[in-house]
C-alpha cells in the first residue's frame, strides 16, 4: 500500500470539510490549500520572494511546457524545477495530458498514448504514461499526476467510458514506470491517481473505484469544469467522487475555481485547488474583493468609477506596495498596459484567494464552516 502522506486535523460534523497535513519531500502543506500556477516554472511577473511573502505553501508547474521549453536536457542539468526556479517549497506537476489535447489542432489518442504536433514549432511528440512519469521524475516534482485521456466539452457516454477506461490503464501503467523510476533513481516523490468519468455520475464512480483498487497516496480530481456546466451538475461530479475514494487520503480538484467553488467544493471533501483564475483575472483587470463575510465581488479595474478612487488596493495588505498604491493608479496602469500592472494585480488575487483559504481552515477548525458555507456567494458588479 502507498505510505500514507496525510494527515486529519479537524473534521467538520456535518459536512466533509477537514483541515489537514500533507507531508512532501520540500515540506507540509496545510490543508485546504490552493496552489497558484506556475506554467513554465514561474507564477506569471511574481518572484519566489514575493511567494514566500504571500505565504504559498506550494505551486503548480506544467510537464507539457516545461518538457517543450526548456527541455528536459536543461531541466536536468539544473537539478530539477526546485533548482532551477530557486523555490524551495512543494511543486505539484500535472501530466501533460490536457494540454496536449487543448493546445494543439493536430492530436490523436491512442492506447499507447497521445501524439501530437507542439504548439510552439509544429514538431511531433509522443507522450505516453512512461514518458510523461519519467518527464515529472527530471523535474522532481514533490506531486506527480498519472496521464490521462482529456475530453472535449461535449461528449456523450460512450466516448466517456471509453476514456475513463483507456485513462484507468493508462494510471496502471502510469504506477509501474513511477515505481520503478523510484527504485533506479531513489526519488521519494509521490504519484496521484487522476478520477475521471465526464459529467456521468455513473461513469464517476465506477472511476473512483477503479483509481481506488490500483493504489495511490492521494488522488487529483479530473475533467470537471470543462464544458461550463451548470454548478449543480459540477458539484455533484466531485461528490460523487468523494463519497467513494478513501476519507484519510487528500483530494486535489483540477481547475477550479470561483471563490464560491472553493467553499463548495471544501464542504464536498476537497482539500487541494489550483486554477488560472486569480492570475488570468489579474491579467484581464478583474480585482476579487470582498464584500462582507459572506460576499465577495469581481472589481472591473478599467471601470470608470476607479478613475479618480485614491484609496489603496488593500490597505490591510502584507504588501506595503498594495497598501500605498491606490486603486486610481492601477486603473491608469492597466488602461496604459503597464508592466508594473501585472504585478500588482497578481499580487493583489492571490493574496486574496490564500488568505480566503486560510480563513477557511480557521472556520473548519473553529467549527464555525459548517454556518457559513452554503451561503457564500459571489455578487456581480
């Protein structure tokens, strides 16, 4: 059986809400956490220091990017992402499945793997479970993900089981590469088990056992936020899941999401998120603010009304630039496409998402998650 590397702290009674300990080569993580993206070994116009001030416990880097550029060859002589970027906490990297799939006009899966054309120059690569596992050993991510077969939106069943079964052979042969490349190398990185089963709740479930019996430390929830599916539909995918996989292992959901969907998703046993929504926001001048306890907004930066809005960004801030630049001077930024926007603007999402998710443990901890949750909600400006 797989060493276990998590740990319960608190269990809410009424929901599936916990706080946790993961324990990782580069360190613990405390859970719920979310982990901002590192695409090609960078959260994007942040340094490490800055990672480190907004209290990241881990970040997400990309086997599909990173394998493309800067290559493996480079990776290697650098002695891994952690080396190479000088971040010194957990990395979690995907399998580069997805990307292959959503990057490229020219794929085909097969069950050997999946062929494809590389978006940056047209060469042709082939991943396949053995190279993706041996690309995530170079990196020496503390988390590797099994590959898997990624759908479009829409799909109907067939097509689904089809994947779901094809993603359930490919996590086998996925395991048996990693585990030998543990005992050649003696890395003691760790291998997640990525469910799938589209939006079928039957197909989910009989993933979840499937992922179950070949025996993972923890598992990374797949394909849910794909098709822009009503949340309903979401949130029962992950439940579905949730109520079947071990309760003492960590669950990570791919891609997701809102703020509200982090509470949602808490409540229904995840414990780990990452998602391009803080910092795509960021990019495209959309600012998360809070309202109260319970509400939370999407600032339009460019909005007319922050012309002349001298206050802060974030008077309570960790960062003295947040507290002391105000929300007129980035209006003017972003307007002007100044670099130093991006910046800020980025600084300013995560913050918010981490300190939210801390807020969320205190809760779960302090028993007062299980009041609170169903009634987050987002409001539009």
């Amino acid at each position: 059986m797989p060493e276990s590397i998590f740990t319960i702290k608190t269990q809410s009674p009424k929901s599936k809400a916990r706080t946790g300990k993961l324990t990782l080569p580069h360190g613990d993580v405390l859970t719920p956490i979310f982990m901002p993206i590192g695409t090609v070994g960078t959260v994007k116009s942040l340094t490490y220091e800055d990672l480190n001030q907004l209290e990241a416990q881990i970040i997400l880097g990309n086997t599909y990017h990173l394998w493309l550029r800067p290559d493996m060859d480079v990776m290697s002589q650098a002695g891994g992402l952690h080396k190479f970027s000088h971040w010194d906490k957990p990395i979690l990297t995907d399998s580069g499945g997805f990307q292959a799939f959503s990057l490229t006009k020219i794929r085909k899966f097969t069950e050997e793997g999946v062929k494809f054309q590389s978006h940056l120059n047209g060469e042709t690569r082939f991943l396949s479970p053995e190279e993706s596992m041996k690309i995530q050993t170079i990196i020496g991510s503390d988390i590797a993900l099994v590959l898997d077969e990624c759908l479009p939106a829409e799909v109907d069943h067939k097509r689904a089981k089809a994947a779901m079964l094809r993603t359930a052979r490919w996590a086998g042969r996925s395991k048996a590469e990693f585990e030998r490349l543990r005992t050649e190398f003696g890395h003691k990185n760790n291998l997640f088990g990525i469910p799938q089963g589209a939006q079928f709740e039957d197909l989910r479930k009989i993933s979840a056992e499937m992922t179950m019996e070949i025996g993972f430390p923890g598992y990374s929830i797949g394909g849910v936020a794909n098709g822009g599916e009503p949340e309903e539909i979401m949130y029962s995918q992950v439940l579905a899941q949730t109520e079947i996989l071990e309760s003492d292992k960590l669950k990570h959901l791919l891609g997701v999401g809102t703020p509200k969907d982090l509470a949602q998703m808490v409540a229904r046993g995840i414990d780990m998120f990452d998602c391009v929504m803080p910092t795509r926001n960021a990019r495209h001048g959309g600012l998360f603010y809070r309202l109260d306890e319970n509400a939370y907004t999407t600032a339009r930066i460019k909005n007319l009304k922050f012309k002349s809005d001298f206050s802060p960004i974030n008077p309570n801030s960790k960062f003295e630039v947040l507290r002391n630049y105000s929300k007129a001077y980035l209006r003017h930024l972003f307007v002007a496409q100044e670099l130093l926007y991006f910046r800020l603007a980025t600084l300013h999402n995560l913050e918010f998402y981490l300190d939210f998710m801390s807020e969320i443990r205190d809760k779960i901890d302090n028993d007062q998650f299980d009041s609170w949750w169903e009634g987050f909600r987002e409001v539009r400006e």
